[in-house]
C-alpha cells in the first residue's frame, strides 16, 4: 500500500496545477465520462465509477470481466 501511494504521490507531483486544472475542467463540462480499468486497475476504476453512476445517471463503469483478468 505505501508503494502505491508513493506511484500516486510522484504521477501527480509531475502534473503542473495548469495541465491538472485543464483536465478536471475537460472532465467536469463532457457529458458522459465512462471508467473502465484492467487486471490491478480494476478495483480503482470500480471505486471511481460507481460514485459517478450514483451521482449522474449518464455515467457509467465499463465492465472489463473478473477483476485480475
């Protein structure tokens, strides 16, 4: 787990507050903003998909399969 959050904290720390902002704003203003993960990415896209399924009726989590396949 601390090396996942050390990967997350240095993927971040290498995205300029300009780039960062850009993209929640893209993010915010698309219509539709489908999830999809693969193999260990599947469980985070999970986490991330359903909160915006709850909240917005058009959004959506890709199914991929079984988690780790």
């Amino acid at each position: 787990m601390a090396l996942d959050r050390a990967d997350i904290a240095r993927m971040f720390s290498r995205i300029s507050p300009q780039v960062r902002d850009a993209a929640v704003a893209a993010l915010a203003r698309a219509p539709r903003k489908p999830v999809t993960g693969q193999r260990k990415c599947h469980a985070p896209a999970q986490l991330l998909g359903c909160p915006l399924a709850v909240r917005r009726e058009d959004n959506n989590a890709v199914a991929t399969g079984a988690s780790g396949t």
